[in-house]
C-alpha cells in the first residue's frame, strides 16, 4: 500500500536551495535623528558673562576695584604678619647660631669694607667717626638691597601658594618687606651697642630715626612691588639683581662720605646731583644725621627730608598701583 501523507508536512519539505541567479536584498539605512534643541541656559554660544551674571558667577582671578582690592588687603594684615614672621624665624632655623645671622651678617660686611675701603683705599681719611659712619650706612643699606632681593621672590617664589589660593597678591611683597623690617629693627639692637662702644650715645636727634625709617620703608616696599611684577614675567631679571644692587651701592656712599668726594673732586653738576638725590643716600645720611654727632646737618642734600618725602610716596604709591594692575596675571604663565 503506497504510504499515507501525513497531516502535518515537515519544515524540511518547504526549504529549498538558493538558486545562482537570486536577487540580492537591498538594505536601507535609517534616517539620521535630528538634534534635539539646547536649552538656553546651557548654550555656550550665548554671552557667556551675562549667564554667569545670571547665576550669580563671578570670574575668580579678575582684577577687583582698587578700593576693594585695598580692604582685601587689610582684611589679611594678620595672614602678611605671621607670614613675615613665620620667615624670619626660620630663616636661619638650620644654622647653630641661629638668628644671631641677623646682627653677624651686616657686621662682617661692616668688617670687610672697613679693611678694603677704610684701610687699603683710605676712604676713613677726613670723616670722623667712621666705624660708626661705615656701620650705620652698611646697615641701613641693608634693609633696602634685603627688601628689593626678597621682592624679587615673592611671586616667582611662591607660585605654588599663588595658583592654590586666591587672596591679594600684594601681600607677599608686603610680607616679605615686614621681614626685612623686623629684621633691621632686631639689628638695631647691636648699633646702638656699637655706636655706645664709640661714645655715640642717645640723644633727641635719635628720635629722627623713626621718620627716616618709616619713609625708607614705604620707599623699599613700593621697591619690592615693582621688582615683584617685572621678575614673575621675566625670572631673568633675578639674576640681575646682584650686579644692580652692587653698583647702587657704591652710587650711595655705603662706604664713604659723598661730602668729601664732591670737595676733593670737580663732579659735573649732573652728577652730583644724580647723587645727592639718590634715594638710598638719602636714607642712609638720614640715619647717620640722628645718630652720629659728627655728621651734621651741612653734610646733608639740600631739601634732603623734602627728597626722601617724594621718594616715598612715588615709589610707594606708584608701586603699589603698578603691581595692582597685573593682578590677574600672576600665576598664569
């Protein structure tokens, strides 16, 4: 008997074999989605200040007002204090002497200039009472080439402290010139030892002291700001400084009295006037005037309190400004 189909046909029955001449299948790609639209508040193509403003975002490294910038300023006196401090005490924390550096430092300068300059070039000849006239000027000298030296690190030397925190970069210069002020006014000390051992002792005109100090010192931190700015945008600036501060300091008669050159010598008129106003001679013969007998008052440039007043406010103020202005810039190079 031929057999019986069955009711339910196998899967297998309907397959068949491609044939050679198929057409292939066409594949069709999907239509690209179209973008959905920003919200305006996220749209970085507007005004992004406006935005901000929006939000109540302001620009973390902008230039505040001079006003404002100012109570910044004193808002941290405390922070520029305990900063000075905090470097003075542990600048000479490694040595065993300690801060005895502080006062050993000028001294053995004083030394060393007395023996070159007082004893081989003869410079003590015609002005009296010239260790106390060479020990007066080398420390008063050295308050301002210490302030205008640590200047030149204040930014470049604190980058890391610059970039991590925003607060007035004013008060690292600041800072740095209360540290050679503080440290000047621990030296003082040994002077007026010294200037005792001399027969130099205190007197009225020791009070004049306090006025030429405070001038000088507005004058070195106005001097500070400004070698503060030019050296974080030019570091090479830094490796000046020694050989500016040297010639300044032979300009400034550290080492002898500019009265006797400008009689023993015809110095053109320029010159000497150059000299007479140059600030650092005016400080240190101020100082000299209040503390030594012998130098009076003839030995003095003319209008010389006048001179070292302007000197203070230019320097002072106009550093001050100076540095303020590339405010935002620091710590961004």
């Amino acid at each position: 008997m031929p057999p019986t189909p069955s009711p339910h046909p196998s899967p297998l029955a309907s397959v068949r074999c491609p044939s050679s001449k198929a057409t292939p299948v066409s594949q069709t790609t999907a239509p690209p989605a179209r973008p959905r639209p920003v919200p305006k508040d996220l749209d970085p193509a507007p005004d992004l200040r406006a935005l901000a403003a929006r939000h109540g975002l302001t620009e973390s490294a902008a230039r505040p007002p001079l006003l404002a910038y100012l109570r910044g300023l004193h808002s941290r006196r405390h922070f520029v204090t305990a900063f000075a401090t905090a470097r003075l005490t542990s600048q000479y924390s490694k040595a065993k002497l300690g801060q005895l550096w502080q006062i050993m430092t000028p001294l053995l300068n004083a030394t060393v200039y007395y023996f070159i300059f007082g004893v081989l070039l003869n410079t003590r000849d015609g002005v009296p009472d010239y260790v106390p006239f060479l020990v007066t000027g080398v420390f008063i000298w050295t308050f301002t080439a210490g302030t205008v030296t640590a200047g030149t690190r204040a930014i470049s030397g604190n980058i890391g402290l610059v970039r991590a925190l925003h607060f007035p970069r004013a008060s690292l210069p600041l800072a740095f010139a209360l540290q050679q002020l503080q440290q000047l006014l621990f030296s003082l000390g040994a002077l007026t030892v010294i200037l005792a051992v001399f027969e130099q002792y205190p007197r009225p005109a020791w009070l004049l002291a306090v006025p030429a100090l405070a001038l000088q010192t507005v004058f070195n931190t106005g001097l500070a700001m400004i070698f503060a700015r030019l050296t974080a945008a030019t570091p090479d600036i830094a490796q000046l400084m020694p050989f500016l501060l040297r010639t300044w300091m032979y300009a400034s008669g550290v080492m002898w009295s500019l009265d006797t050159v400008f009689k023993n010598q015809n110095v053109p008129e320029p010159v000497r006037l150059a000299l007479e106003c140059n600030p650092a001679a005016v400080y240190i013969d101020l100082m000299r005037f209040a503390l030594i007998d012998s130098f009076t008052a003839g030995q003095l440039p003319p209008h010389v309190w006048l001179v070292a007043t302007g000197w203070a406010v230019l320097v002072g103020a106009g550093g001050f400004l100076f540095f303020w202005q590339a405010e935002e810039k620091y710590g961004r190079g």
